[in-house]
C-alpha cells in the first residue's frame, strides 16, 4: 500500500475512534465501545509517531477488530451494567493525580521530541499562562466550575491544581504536536 494511502486510512482510523469514544459515551454503545476505540487509537497513534517502515496492513486489521467491538457494543450492550470506575479514591488529591500523571505524560513527550521541543514548549507556555490565568480566575470567581476533589490549597487567588492545568494541558499538547512533527521531519 502507496505510504499517502496508509497515512490517509491511518487518520481514518484515529477519527472512527473519535466517533466510537462520543458514542459510548452518548451511551449509543455500551462500555465495550471504549475498548474498540481503543482498538482505534493504538495502532493508529502507533503509525503516526513509528518510523516510515511500518507494515500497511496494521491499521486495517485494527480497524476490522474495532467494527466487530462496535458492533457487539451497539448490539448486545455487554458490561453495560458495570458502574463507571471512581476516580475519586485519591479524595482531595485526585486533581493533583491526574495533573501528575498526565504532567509527565506531557514531559515523556517533549523530552523524547528533543531539547528544542522542549525549550518551545516551556517558551509558548510561558506565554500562554497569563491569559488562562486570568480566564481560570474569572471563571472561578463567578462560579462557572466547581472542583470538589482538590487539595484545598490555593495560590494567588486559585487552586493549585488549576495551576498546574494550565501547564500540563498546552504541555501535553505541545508534547503531541513536537512528537507528530518529528516523525514527519524523519520521514
């Protein structure tokens, strides 16, 4: 298979894992649609950021394995009966969790990209940082979000945690873009 080809179905792929994460959350699919977007997503997001040698057919055995989980999702709903795991174990710490965990998520990323990828990323954050600041600061002040599940400890007029989400989410997408960018430079 021609490589713009594979790189066109590979996309594909990624998107129909996009539609199947909406549907079984829209509760359209039952909770096994997580797992066929899953099914989407890895080989998908593997072909994406692997060398130019990789085998065409990957991605079109993903996507025949992710139409038979959809179908059983939509069809016979399995598991649907199960609750959804409660990320609220942590108590107040399970903002700051997730902050770290997709923190270093976002620093794997940019530190496997190269120091440049990392050194625009803390640069476009810096910059970025401000303005969400201020965002975060009005959104809280009048009473758009609650955040229950947080440590309590707050930093110039807002959460700690909400800190670190304005630098883990351009972080982590930052880390996408460089890790994206870099496989199409070395291709």
């Amino acid at each position: 298979m021609e490589r713009g080809r594979t790189r066109r179905l590979t996309w594909g792929l990624f998107g129909v894992g996009v539609v199947v994460l909406w549907m079984t959350v829209g509760k359209l699919a039952g909770p096994l649609g997580v797992l066929a977007a899953l099914v989407c997503f890895a080989p998908a997001l593997r072909a994406l950021t692997a060398s130019a040698d990789r085998p065409a057919d990957e991605p079109v055995a993903a996507a025949a394995l992710a139409l038979a989980l959809l179908a059983v999702a939509v069809l016979f709903r399995p598991l649907s009966a199960l609750p959804l795991p409660d990320i609220g174990a942590l108590g107040r710490y399970t903002y700051l969790a997730t902050e770290v965990a997709f923190g270093t998520l976002a620093f794997v990323l940019l530190f496997r990209a190269g120091r440049e990828s990392l050194l625009r990323a803390a640069r476009t954050i810096a910059v970025i940082y401000p303005l969400a600041y201020a965002w975060d600061w009005y959104t809280l002040e009048v009473g758009v979000f609650a955040i229950p599940l947080r440590t309590g400890v707050e930093f110039v007029g807002i959460p700690l945690e909400e800190h670190l989400f304005m630098v883990v989410v351009p972080a982590l997408i930052l880390g996408v873009h460089e890790t994206l960018n870099r496989r199409d430079t070395d291709t």
